[in-house]
C-alpha cells in the first residue's frame, strides 16, 4: 500500500494522551492531563438536559447556534467592552481545539512561517504543520517566563504571517500583564502580524490578576482572532464547545474551514452553554474560590516538599523546577514518578522545540479532587 501523507509523517502521540495511558497501566494518581477529575456545575448539567428534552437535538446553523454567539457576544461587551457582531464575528467550535485548527488553516499557506511562543499548547505547531506552515519559536525565558524582545523581533521574517499568544498561559500558569502584552502587540503590528491570542483559561485568575485580552489593545482588535471556550469555565472539558472571534473577512474564511471539518456542533450543549454564560457573574466567584483552595493545597503540599517555585497566577497547572531534586531529565524523571511514586505529570519539553529548558521541569494539574492531591502528596514524600 502507498504512504500515508508526508505533512504528518514526523508526528507522535500527543503527550496528554501517552501520560494518561501510562498513568492507567501504572494504577498512578494521573496530575497529567489537564482535565477536572470531579464533574461541573450541577445546575448546568440540568440546563443541557432540559435542552435536550425541549427538542435541540438536530444539526445546529453551522456557525453556531444564535443564541450562544449572542452570548458569547454579550459576555465579551460585558467583561471587555468588546463589540464582536454574533451575525458576522463569531464562530462556534468543537472547542478551542478545532478552533486552534480552523485559524490557521484558514490563514496559513505552504512556507508561512508562525511564531510559537514555548512552552506552548502542542496542538498549535501540530496544526501550522498539517497547514504547510514553518513555526518559529520563541522562547519564554524562566523562572519568569518572560519574552525578549529582540529575539522576538529578530524571530520575524518577510514570511512570517501570524504569532500565536496563550494567557493565561499553559503550562506555566503566567498571567501576561499588559506592559508585557503591548510589547507583543506592537511588534504584530510593526510587522503587520496577525495574532490568534488563546484565552481558555480567561476567568482562572488568582490573588488579583487581571486578565487583558489582546483584542482589547489599541490598534489590536481588527488583527487579533481570540479562541476561547467553556469547557475550562464550567469544568466540562468533554463538552467541546469552543469559538473564535474574529473581524468578518477572518471569520469568513475560518467558517469555510470549519464548515468542511465537523460543519455543526453539539445543540444542546450549544444551548446550555448559551444559558450558562448568562450567569457569568454568580458562578465566577465560586468557581475561582473552588481552584484557588486546589492550588493553595498542592502548592503547599509541594513546597514542604521541597520544591521551590512562584505559586502560578492562572490555569490549573504548576511547572515545577526538578533541578534540586534530581539530576534526570523532565521525561526520566516524569517516567520515575509514575512507575515508582505512582504520580503522573507532563514533562514539558513536549512544548518546546529551541529551548532546553523544559527539561528542567515538570508540570502538575491541579485541577483535582482535594482526596487526589492529597493521594498524589503521599506518594510523593518517598522522593
């Protein structure tokens, strides 16, 4: 039989989805993957079911349905004083996943270059790849995880076409402040850039930080396609409802791709999620409440145990330095942990592709049951 395609000839198994396996075959407490372990809100699993029983359960417009892009619209006005047209400027995915691969389908052709910032969501160099496109990372130095201009500046070519932002940002839990974010945004529009900013952990912030979204920056709103969902919001990852928001000739051509990707997405849960962000401002406070106290835990539990790291601002994930407890490597060691402490994590050099310095790391989801982590602590004090 004849070769498969050459544009995924050099993939691998996603790092989420090896870790989960090994962390099954091993019977180990899985901190890998970035998944709650305990179910979402109650009231919202009645709403999806109500949704269901009152008859939204053929294809939705492929799109989205009217009245989520409404509002995810009238949350953006709300939260941001961001006008996004729910007619022309937002299209609902099967999460920010496929939304990640409809922007730069949509937007890459064969030899454009995209810078990556690294550590970085691996499906973003996974999608520039199967577009034809070149990423070109950037690296975001520790302990910080801070940007250098001039290698930024000097990362862009005549063939560079779009930079890729995450914040808050996974893996590292850094929370971009807006002096930091204006430095990126000048140099997208220097070198007239398109900038796909990925904000799904936008309302997992904690100890007062602030989220600025990119679009929100002057002279940013017609050059930024934002990608967020609800899965990480509601804490109903398995939903896979996702959208971009972006200026009408962008979101043109993003709906193309999507359309011939998965055309519609789940209605009822379209439904329910369009109910669900209704309530934005009662549910938000408990539920940062609710992952500060796992963050607060694990961290704490980390600490005494000898790990030495800035407790993150945002996401459910920490990315601890190994340095000073092994002189292994993050994927050595991460492989130590599961088959004899029977924890999981992620070593994040999967996330980068220059830089060296994931192999200092590992990183934890804390998103979990207070019992897991504490399982999770236990195994660990035999280090």
């Amino acid at each position: 039989m004849k070769d498969t395609a050459l544009r995924i000839a050099d993939f691998k198994d996603s790092i989420f989805g090896v870790i989960s396996r090994l962390a099954r075959e091993n019977n180990a407490v899985n901190l890998g993957q970035g998944f709650p372990d305990f179910d979402g809100p109650e009231w919202l699993k009645e709403v999806a079911f109500r949704k269901m029983q009152e008859g939204h359960n053929q294809y939705a417009p492929f799109q989205g349905t009217v009245g989520l892009r409404q509002e995810v619209s009238n949350y953006y006005k709300k939260f941001y004083s961001l006008n996004y047209n729910p007619e022309s400027e937002i299209t609902i995915t099967v999460g920010a996943t496929e939304a990640i691969y409809v922007v730069i389908t949509a937007l890459i052709n064969p030899g454009d270059e995209v810078v990556v910032l690294e550590p970085f969501y691996d499906s973003y160099v996974a999608s520039i790849k199967m577009a034809g496109g070149i990423p070109v990372p950037v690296t975001m130095h520790a302990p910080d995880f801070t940007v250098d201009r001039q290698e930024l500046e000097k990362a862009i070519t005549p063939k560079t076409k779009l930079l890729i932002l995450n914040n808050p940002h996974n893996p590292t839990g850094k929370v971009w402040a807006k002096e930091e974010l204006l430095e990126v945004a000048g140099i997208a529009q220097k070198h007239d850039l398109y900038l796909m900013s990925d904000e799904v952990y936008e309302f997992l912030l904690f100890d007062g930080a602030k989220h600025v979204p990119t679009a929100t920056l002057e002279g940013m709103f017609e050059r930024t396609i934002t990608v967020s969902s609800a899965g990480k919001t509601f804490g109903l990852t398995g939903w896979k409802i996702g959208w971009i928001c972006a200026n009408e000739k962008v979101t043109k051509a993003c709906r193309l791709v999507h359309q011939y990707v998965t055309f519609a997405v789940s209605t009822p849960m379209q439904e329910a999620v369009a109910e669900g962000l209704t309530k934005l401002s009662d549910y938000l406070p408990g539920f940062v409440s609710l992952y500060k106290g796992k963050r607060d835990l694990f961290y704490n539990e980390l600490k005494s145990l000898g790990f030495e790291f800035a407790i993150p601002k945002g996401t459910y994930f920490m990315m601890v330095p190994i340095s000073k407890k092994t002189d292994l490597k993050d994927v050595d060691y991460a492989m130590k942990l599961i088959q004899e402490r029977k924890v999981a994590t992620v070593p994040p050099s999967a996330f980068y592709l220059k830089s060296t310095e994931g192999e200092k790391y590992l990183r934890f989801c804390f998103a979990k049951k207070e019992e897991t982590l504490r399982a999770a602590a236990l195994n660990l004090k035999g280090l």
